[in-house]
C-alpha cells in the first residue's frame, strides 16, 4: 500500500491555476466534457440491463429513474454530513 503527500495549499493553488488555464483556453467547454458526461449517465444504463436485453427506450427510462435516485441519495448523504459537521442542512 503506498502512501500519499498531503496536499500542501501550495500544491492546491498550482492545481487550481493549472486548472483555471486549461479551461481558459477552451473553446467548447460543454463538447470538451461530453465524453465524460457521456460515460456517467452509460453507467445507469449499464447497471440497469448489463446484459443489453432491453428495448433502449425502456433502458433509457430505467436509467433515468436510477440516476434520479443516485441525485436524491446524494443528497441525503450530504444534508447528514453537514449536519454531522454542525451546520444547519
């Protein structure tokens, strides 16, 4: 098992800058995250009929309400952390 550097505020800034001029230089930032998005929501689908035995619109709808869900979960679990933190959801 390998250990990790703690990230120093130093190493934060220069990832936040690195960051901030990557996407400076972009064009079409929604076409240059659309494989990303793409490969999130193939997930769903993936999870719902891993065997690919459904229609593609019922696998479609089917993922829908599973990403629907994984939002509302997310949610939840983030309302819990900070009230766990001590600050009002």
């Amino acid at each position: 098992m390998t250990t990790r550097a703690p990230v120093t505020p130093q190493i934060s800034a220069r990832r936040r800058i690195n960051s901030l001029l990557r996407w400076s230089a972009e064009p079409d930032r929604t076409a240059a995250t659309a494989p990303a998005r793409r490969a999130f929501l193939d997930r769903f689908e993936k999870e719902v009929d891993p065997e690919m035995r459904l229609s593609p619109d019922d696998r479609a709808k089917r993922a829908e309400c599973l990403r629907k869900a994984y939002f509302i979960d997310l949610g939840l679990r983030s309302a819990a952390a900070r009230r766990a933190r001590g600050k009002t959801s």
